[in-house]
C-alpha cells in the first residue's frame, strides 16, 4: 500500500492561531509528543521570526530524533540562515522555504512582476540547497495562482534543488474538485515533477480543510500538513487527526497508510489544547468530548447490543478506554440498568422501575445525570421502598 508523510505544522502554522504564545519549553513538550505520535515530519517554528521561536526550534532539533524537523524561512538569505542554525544539530532536519504566487500576493504583498517572483524562489532554493539535502518549496496562495505559471515556477524550483512541492490552501478558498484538479494539472504539466514528492497544505475557511486533504491524497500527493486539532491562522489548519482517521477506517478507499500510532491521538490532542489554551468544542469529530458519547434511548440500546450500530470509530483505537453512556433526558432504561450495575447496585424490578421514574424526573432539572446524582436517588426512602 502508497505511504503518506505526515507533515506536522502545529508549532508553526498552528501558533499562529490568534491568542496562542507557547513558551519554548511547552513547545518541546507537544514536539516529544508528535515523535511519540508518529509524524513523519514536524514543523517546530519560524526561526527567524522571533529570538524566543529560534531558541525553540533549536532545542527541538536537539531533543527529537525520530522525526524530521524543519523550520520555516521566508525567501531571504537570512531567514535561511536562521533555519540552518537552529536545525543543523537535528537528526533528521529540512527547510521550508515559501513564496507567493498568486496574482493577488505578487502584485499587492510582494510588488513584484511574476519574472521576479521565479528568480527569487530560484535563488532561495539554491541557496537553500547549499545547506540541505531536504528542501520543501510551497507557493503560497497556490489554489488562487494562475495554473500555467505555477507550473512554470515549480519546474524551475525542482531544477533548483527542491525536493518537496507544496501547493497550499492558503485562504481556504478551493474545493475538493477543484483541488484534486489543480494536483492533477500540476503532475501532468511539470516535467520534471517525478524527481520530488507533493504536498497538500489546507486551510479551513470555507470549513473544506480536510475534505480538500482527502481530494489531494485521492490525486497522488504524497504528503499531507495540518495541525492537532486543526489550530491555526483564522479558522484553522485541516485536522490532521482527522484526516488520518479517515484514511484508516476508509482504506477502502483511500488505500493509503500512514506510521501514526493511533493510541496516541487523544493524549496528543488533549497535551495541545491545554498547552495553547485552545479548547477542542465538544462535538469536534475524533477527539470532541462527545466524539463517542451516546445520550438517546435508542442509540444507547443500539450501542450496547452492538457497537458498531452507532459507531464507525471505535474509541479504543484512538487511545480511549471506551465510549460513554450520557445519561440525560432521553436515556432509555436499558443505559440506565448497565450504568447503575457498573456502580454495583444491583436493584430487584420494583426498586429499578422506582429508580429509572426518580432519575427520568431529574432529567428535567438537569441535563447530564451524575453517578454522584444517582446514588443521592438512591438514598431516597421512597425508591428504596
Ligand atoms: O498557508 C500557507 O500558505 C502557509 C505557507 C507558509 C506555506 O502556511
Ligand atoms: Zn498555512
């Protein structure tokens, strides 16, 4: 089965989410995380953006070892530099070095004509490549470029020494069908595009983040970026836990696999949430709180007759002990008798009848009924009879 590369960019892209300041030493906490997590690559910060995110960087490359790790650099001399200081003692390291090339960017951000644009990602890839045997190259804005020039700048950037084209997503603007499209005109029309792998980098404005990262592995890419729990600039990174779930219960598919180790998906998101004070919303789908809650009467029956009635992930897989009974208003008795077994109280038909009315009455006062409730019901003289 193909192999998908994991590319980490939590501790660049996605600490760049508003709000979000990670000192150095929590940063090293989540990057010995992500090592234990699997991904192939990690992104550890923007050396040259700060002294604080250098010092970062630096004392990740040193305590990783596994996983490769990159820094970001504008298309400048310095930025580059900055990269290789803070990742030369790495085990595995790399740059990733961007540059513009939608119309938008190059005339308004860049104020320069598209002629310019090539010769300084040239320049930066070559000179990158002094440093590096791992170059990635992204043009950013890529899904609002003009395809023809794309190709023609990716042509010349593989010729300069890149090993890794990235084509992101950088508003969240594409679709999945558009997307998959892009991915496919840019295999067929560079030449030389054989020599180097591609890459997929969603953003999720339009909240397309991760189907667009579905439609690019679906197109051939071999390598997929996003964040623990889809942090980011704006509304977000595609979700790489997402994604990566995905892939595994529908390797139907996709056909793909990935060296994540699943087990840990939940630690991982949850060591990312605390550290960047980012709450994970209770719904979100994988690591949500109540990702494998069931609180209905008929889904809580289903479930224990028979996970997989309600369940397509199976919660165990991602590093949970198991699903959760909610018991709430429209709990059914059967949820009911298993959670009060579970608290070892093994009621004859009458007491179980007068619990289940006692706790059915609490549900319209509060909406998540607590072991602690439940036994405060049961203390209750007129349902121990
Ligand atoms: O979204 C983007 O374009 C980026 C680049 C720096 C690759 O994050
Ligand atoms: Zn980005």
């Amino acid at each position: 089965m193909r192999k998908v590369e994991i590319f980490d960019t939590t501790l660049r892209d996605g600490e760049q989410s508003a709000g979000v300041n990670l000192h150095p030493h929590e940063k090293l906490e989540i990057a010995l995380q992500l090592e234990k997590y699997g991904v192939d690559i990690m992104e550890a910060g923007f050396p040259a953006s700060s002294y604080g995110d250098f010092q970062a960087v630096q004392q990740i490359a040193k305590a990783v070892k596994k996983t490769r790790v990159v820094g970001l650099a504008r298309s400048i001399k310095s930025d580059i530099d900055a990269v290789y200081e803070a990742v030369k003692d790495a085990e595995k390291n790399g740059i990733h070095v961007f540059l513009a090339t939608s119309p938008i960017h190059m005339e308004y951000k860049l104020k320069k004509k598209p002629k310019e644009v090539v010769e300084a990602a040239v320049n930066a890839v070559q000179y990158a490549a002094k440093y590096f045997e791992h170059v990635q190259w992204s043009a950013e804005d890529a899904t609002r470029s003009e395809w023809p020039f794309l190709a023609h700048i990716i042509e010349k950037v593989i010729d300069a020494g890149a090993k890794v084209i990235n084509l992101p997503d950088t508003v969240g603007y594409t679709t999945p069908d558009e997307y998959a499209h892009l991915i496919t005109y840019i295999s067929k029309h560079v030449p030389n595009i054989d020599k180097v792998k591609l890459s997929a980098h969603c953003h999720d404005d339009l909240g397309m983040a991760v189907s667009n990262s579905l439609a690019a592995i679906k197109s051939g890419v071999g390598q997929i970026e996003g964040t623990i729990n889809g942090i980011g600039e704006r509304a977000g990174n595609a979700s790489l836990e997402e994604i990566i779930v995905a892939l595994q219960i529908r390797k139907d598919i996709y056909q793909v696999e990935t060296n994540i180790d699943l087990k840990q998906t939940v630690r991982t998101s949850n060591l990312v949430s605390r550290l960047t004070g980012m709450i994970v919303p209770q719904n979100k789908a994988v690591v949500g709180a109540n990702a494998f809650a069931h609180e209905s009467g008929i889904h809580q029956d289903g479930v224990l007759k028979n996970k997989s009635t309600y369940e397509v992930i199976n919660p165990e897989m991602v590093g949970l002990n198991s699903n959760k009974m909610v018991l709430g208003k429209h709990s059914g008795g059967h949820a009911f008798k298993q959670r009060c077994e579970e608290l070892g109280l093994f009621l004859n038909e009458e007491e179980g009848k007068k619990l289940f009315s006692a706790f059915k009455d609490l549900t319209v006062k509060k909406k998540e009924v607590t072991e602690d409730d439940i036994f405060a019901l049961m203390m209750d003289s007129s349902v121990k009879g």
